[in-house]
C-alpha cells in the first residue's frame, strides 16, 4: 500500500496521488490536501497519528479522482473508427440533457474538503 505520510514528512497532490489532466483536478487535489492535512496534524495526539489520518481521509476521494480522470483521459483519446461515434454520442447527450452531463461530476465539483 502506498504511504503518504511517514518520518514528519507528507506527500499531497501529484506527489501523492498522480492524476492525468481530463478533471482539472491536479491543483485543486492539492489544496484539498493541503486542508486536509492542516486539519488532522491539529486533531491529532502525535505527528504519526495525524498523518495517518490524512491519508485515511484524502485516500478514497483521491483514488476516485484519479479514476474519474483516466476514464474521461480513455474517453477523449478514442481512436478511430471509434472515436467519432463516441464523440457524436456525447455531443448529443450534452445537448438534450446538459444537465445531467454535467452534474454526473458534482461529486467532484461540490466538494467542500472545509465542512469536514
């Protein structure tokens, strides 16, 4: 398993959950942890505990993140004679239901890491 945080040091972002760039997530990941962190060293008894508990709390969402990026990474680079169906396919669903195109990513996009 990986660890990301060990020896009073702690990994965040990239660094510890690598993310390709078809969320546009990287940076906001980052700040995300960045509170995170913050949060779980102040709550915490000792160093060692706090960054456990990062992890334990950034882990799951970062993971889903970073799935979520490879899926729309696959998406966006299909190759033909595949990708122009699949294009046209997604062009009309965002337009008969542009709603639901984007809300399928509020998971994301409303997160609020501070109401933890």
């Amino acid at each position: 398993a990986q660890v990301w945080g060990r020896d009073g040091v702690a990994l965040l972002g990239d660094a510890a959950h690598p993310t390709l760039p078809f969320m546009a997530q990287g940076a906001n990941m980052a700040l995300e942890d960045a509170y995170a962190l913050a949060n779980c060293l102040s709550a915490a008894d000792d160093l060692e505990t706090g960054l456990a508990a990062y992890q334990a709390r950034r882990q799951s969402r970062a993971a889903k993140v970073v799935e979520a990026a490879n899926g729309n990474a696959w998406k966006y680079h299909l190759r033909a004679p595949l990708s122009w169906p699949a294009h046209q396919i997604l062009r009309v669903a965002g337009a008969l239901a542009p709603q639901k195109m984007v809300s399928q990513f509020d998971w994301i996009y409303r997160h609020d890491e501070t109401a933890r």
